[in-house]
C-alpha cells in the first residue's frame, strides 16, 4: 500500500498501517530522515509493527547511504542493518551489491561483485551475518562455531530479527531508475 509521505495525507497512512503486516520507509539519500518520517517512526513504534527502511535516490547530487544510514540511527537507535548498499553515489550511482546473495545488480543485470567493492561487501556481509545470528538463538551457535551462515540463514535470522523488534533492514537504490527495486 503506497502512500504520500506529506502530512496531508496522514489520514491514508493511518488507514494503512492498520492493514499491513509490515511498513517501509522510504528516506531520500539526499536529504535524509525528514520530520514526517519521525512521526511515521513513532507510530510504528507505537503499534509495534515491522519495518524496514528503502533509502531512495542513489543517484541524486549530494546522495550518500552512509550519512543516510548514520541520520537513521542518530534520529531512531535502532539497529539498522543494510542488506544492499550502493555502488558509487550520486553521478557515480551504478546500481546495487545484495548483500544476502553476493550478487551486484547494474543496469538490472546480476554479476559479481566488483573488484573494487570486495572489501566494503565482505565487511557489510559480516555485520549483516552477526546481526542475523541475533535474530535465532541457533544460528547464533552456528555463526560463532563457525563465523558465517548461508544465505537462506541470513534471510531467516533477519526476518525473525524484524518480526522481533532487534533489527530494522535497509535497503538502497534508485526508484527512478529502477536500481535496487527489481533486484
């Protein structure tokens, strides 16, 4: 169910959230969490219900995830766990590394991650593995006995992890141009 993010439609949001299982919130890259996702925040904090987090227009001037990510968690500590990042930002936006699979999807193409970005994916894949792990007391002993977890595992550490309240998903890319929505 999609609705504005403008106050004057706070009525249609109301109306949808009580339908939904889950909500996203979508926070441009550029400008950050804004006073309407603060009041969508506390709602959802209110009901208790589910969420994740799409940080939208990668490809704008100014767009950067990780100043994004760092205004979520200063404005809601929450634990906000990316499970796509971005490749490049703003002019230099070529699409996005689904940190689940370990697939990079540019131009709405799967490949494999680029040389480049290795090292960012293998840190994000581990902090999105150890917060998974929290999310299941079995995967938990199964991360430290032997520090990883396969992607069905991740997915299923982070669904009960949201489900829970222990951790909100963020995920990236750019609705205009379709990166990081079809993947």
């Amino acid at each position: 169910l999609d609705t504005p993010g403008s106050a004057d439609f706070v009525g249609e949001v109301i109306a949808a959230l009580r339908v939904a299982d889950t909500a996203m919130l979508v926070v441009g890259a550029d400008v950050g969490v804004q006073i309407e996702t603060i009041k969508l925040w506390r709602r959802l904090v209110r009901t208790e219900k589910p969420r994740f987090v799409f940080v939208n227009k990668m490809e704008k001037e100014r767009a950067d995830f990780d100043v994004a990510l760092a205004d979520l968690r200063d404005k809601f500590k929450a634990s906000f766990v990316p499970v796509t990042v971005p490749l490049g930002a703003a002019a230099g936006f070529k699409g996005v590394i689904d940190l689940v699979e370990g697939t990079a999807y540019l131009d709405g193409g799967a490949v494999e991650v680029p040389g480049e970005a290795k090292d960012a994916f293998e840190k994000a894949r581990a902090a999105l593995m150890e917060a998974a792990a929290e999310g299941d007391d079995s995967l938990i002993e199964k991360f430290f006995a032997e520090g990883t977890l396969s992607s069905d595992e991740i997915r299923r550490g982070v669904a009960q992890g949201m489900r829970a309240g222990k951790l909100v998903p963020v995920l990236c890319g750019a609705g205009v141009t379709g990166a990081g929505v079809a993947a």
